[in-house]
C-alpha cells in the first residue's frame, strides 16, 4: 500500500481539466504479472486477466483490496483477453502464448473460453474454440445483446467476429488503419476496440491514433472508412463515455492517461496522469468504466511498468487503478 500512496502524482495539467481528479490502486498482483485487461462484473467488480501467467483474478473496485485468483489455466502461458457476454456473470476469455522476450506470440496457441461465476465467485470454465486464425489476439468486447464477440488482431491488423454459440470465427473488419506499423522489431497495430454511439472505436499502437467507423457488430461485415479522432498519442486500450464522446486514453508507454473532449476530435489529447516522470500510473493496459458510473470513475489495469517483463527483472507494481475524474 505505501508505496503506492507515494507514486500518487497528478501533473499540473490535471488542475485545469478536472478538479478533484484522485486516484488510488488494488494492492498488486503477484511478481511478475503483466495486468492485461479487465471486465466487470454485475457486482462491479473487476475481473482481470494477466498476460505472463495464465490467470484470471477478481478486483473489488476499492482502494486497497487484494487480488483474488479466480481461474488458473493449465495449458498457456498467459490470458490475453477479456470481455463480459450478454448474460450475467459470464465472461470470454482467451489464453494463449505470448513471449515478452522476444515480443511475440506462438503460432496456433490461443484458444477462447467461457467462463461463468456463481454466486460464491468460483469459476466454471469450458473452452469453446482454438483460434488459430488470429495472430495475436489483444482487445475483445462484446456486441450487446448477441452471442457476438469481436477481437482485435494485432499483429495481423485485423478486427475478427466468432460467434459463440455456432463458434463461427470471420473477418470482421479490414482496413489499412488497423494495420501495425512496427517500430524497432515491435509488431502492435489494432489494440483497443470498443463499440459506443454507433461507433467501433479502435486504437492503433504502432501508429499511435484512436479512430472511430459507424459500425453496429452486427452487419455481415463492416465496409466504413475510419476516421481518426485521436492522433499522436502512445496508445494501448481506451474508454469512451458514451454521452459525449469524451476519450480516456491508457498511454501505456509514457505511463499516462490521456484525455480528448468528444468535441475536440481530430487533435491530440493531453496527459491528466502521469507521464514525464511520474510513477502515478505505471504502464496503463486497459480502461473500463467503474460500475454505474460511466463518465466518473474508470478502472484501469496497469502493468506496473512494461520494461520489467522483457528483462524478468521484476519490479512490481500491478494493480487494478480507481481513477476519479470528478
Ligand atoms: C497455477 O497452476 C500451475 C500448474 O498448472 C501451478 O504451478 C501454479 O502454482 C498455479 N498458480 C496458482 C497461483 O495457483
Ligand atoms: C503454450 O504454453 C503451454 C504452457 O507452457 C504449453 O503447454 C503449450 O504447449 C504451448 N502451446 C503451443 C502451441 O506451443
Ligand atoms: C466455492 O468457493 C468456496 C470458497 O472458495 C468453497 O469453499 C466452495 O466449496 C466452492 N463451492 C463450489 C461449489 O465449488
Ligand atoms: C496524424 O498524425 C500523423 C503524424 O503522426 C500525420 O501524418 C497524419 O496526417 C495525422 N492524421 C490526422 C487525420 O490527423
Ligand atoms: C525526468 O527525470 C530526469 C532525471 O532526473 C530529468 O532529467 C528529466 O528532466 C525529468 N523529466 C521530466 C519530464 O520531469
Ligand atoms: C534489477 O533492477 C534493479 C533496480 O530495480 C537493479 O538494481 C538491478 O541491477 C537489476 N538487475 C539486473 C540483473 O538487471
Ligand atoms: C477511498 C479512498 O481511499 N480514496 C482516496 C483515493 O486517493 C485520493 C488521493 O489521490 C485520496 O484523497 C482519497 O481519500
């Protein structure tokens, strides 16, 4: 807990945008966890997935609180992928085999599974498919009100669909913005992808833009052009608040958060977290909004810096991150 009290740093540039602005953390996850991604559940808790260990956790979404293995898968070396289903307490995850060392993933290692809790919290798990035809899968959601997931392909750049009830697997979405760009050997397009106001919103991390294409997650296959609404900006996953567009930007590599006004779209958003120096928020993954409270309180999986799983030289810090914006 102290030392993350102390890494509490806001920069200047927050007082301007927000006041009140606070932010406070879980305890951290075991040594060694690379805090992916997360989902919530109806209870409002976080339910994380790591990307070093092929494990799932519970969060409550309360400063301070431990980590609580819910599933250990047996035959992946991390779990890559998270989203809630339609139905109550049910959640898609996908495990597979992605190396930090050499930043990249094992060809036909990645599989996708339902997992459902009950009442107590313990999880029952059924693998529904192997997805061998995605590369490396990163950012998933679901389409609201269908058996319809969509998962972004990094490394190949595209946007996939697998059905799962018929476990379906198609090409979703294609276009040259989802492709990666990759810089010093490291392969990263397509990341984030969230479905808002009649939108599929996608972050390109190689290229470092947020873009938006009209898109329901329901056309046999989605022809738009993307627009790009965020640009020059070190991006991993986002959130978007539905009301105004407004975009929370989980700036992993600058160990920010950014934020762009929905009526600002085109520019390039300020950091309201961390960056320069700061230890506020160390590596950010991934942003969903807290329960029931969609443009206040984001939950963010972070890291705890992303240096520390290529070198195995590790330093902690991974956490689930309560950030007030009010
Ligand atoms: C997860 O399972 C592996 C064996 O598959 C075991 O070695 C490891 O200790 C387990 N981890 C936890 C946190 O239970
Ligand atoms: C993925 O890693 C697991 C755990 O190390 C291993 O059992 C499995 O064979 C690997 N999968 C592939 C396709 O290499
Ligand atoms: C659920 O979890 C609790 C505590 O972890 C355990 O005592 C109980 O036996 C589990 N119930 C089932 C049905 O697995
Ligand atoms: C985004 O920024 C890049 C430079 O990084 C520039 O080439 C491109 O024209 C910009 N695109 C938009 C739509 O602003
Ligand atoms: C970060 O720390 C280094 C070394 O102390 C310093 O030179 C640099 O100016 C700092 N950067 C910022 C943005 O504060
Ligand atoms: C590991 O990191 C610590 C500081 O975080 C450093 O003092 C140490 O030299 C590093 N070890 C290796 C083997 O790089
Ligand atoms: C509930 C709680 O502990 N909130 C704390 C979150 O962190 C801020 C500082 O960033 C504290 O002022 C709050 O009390």
């Amino acid at each position: 807990m102290l030392p993350h009290a102390l890494r509490t740093c806001l920069v200047a540039a927050f007082l301007t945008t927000a006041s009140g602005l606070d932010i406070n953390y879980s305890r951290d996850f075991p040594l060694g966890s690379e805090v992916e991604n997360l989902a919530l559940r109806p209870n409002g808790a976080a339910i994380v997935v790591v990307n070093t260990f092929p494990q799932v956790y519970e969060v409550a979404p309360v400063p301070g609180s431990t980590p609580r293995l819910v599933h250990n898968f047996s035959n992946a070396v991390g779990t890559s992928s998270i989203t809630a289903s339609s139905n109550p307490d049910e959640f898609f995850v996908i495990s597979g085999n992605f190396s930090f060392q050499t930043l990249s993933p094992t060809p036909d290692s990645y599989a996708i599974h339902r997992l459902v809790l009950d009442a107590a919290g313990n999880a029952t798990v059924t693998e529904l498919a192997p997805l061998d035809a995605i590369e490396q899968p990163n950012g998933m959601i679901n389409v609201p009100g269908t058996p319809l997931v969509l998962i972004a392909d990094t490394r190949g750049g595209f946007v996939y669909r697998f059905n799962t009830e018929t476990q379906e697997l198609d090409t979703y979405f294609d276009h040259p913005l989802l492709k990666p760009q990759p810089v010093q050997g490291v392969v990263f397009g397509v990341n984030g992808i969230k479905l808002a106001r009649g939108y599929l919103y996608f972050s390109n991390t190689n290229r470092q833009f947020v873009a938006r294409v009209r898109a329901s997650g329901t056309e046999a296959r989605l022809c738009g052009t993307p627009e790009i609404v965020a640009n020059q900006t070190t991006v991993d996953d986002f959130a978007v608040d539905e009301t105004n567009g407004d975009l929370y930007i989980c700036q992993q590599e600058i160990n920010g958060l950014g934020y762009l006004s929905g009526g600002a779209y085109g520019s390039t958003p300020t950091t309201i977290i961390g960056g320069g120096n700061s230890t506020a928020l160390l590596g950010p993954s991934a942003a969903v909004w807290a329960k029931g409270a969609e443009g206040r309180t984001l939950l963010l999986s972070v890291t705890g810096g992303f240096e520390q799983f290529a070198t195995q030289n590790y330093t902690g810090g991974g956490t689930v991150a309560i950030v007030n914006l009010d």
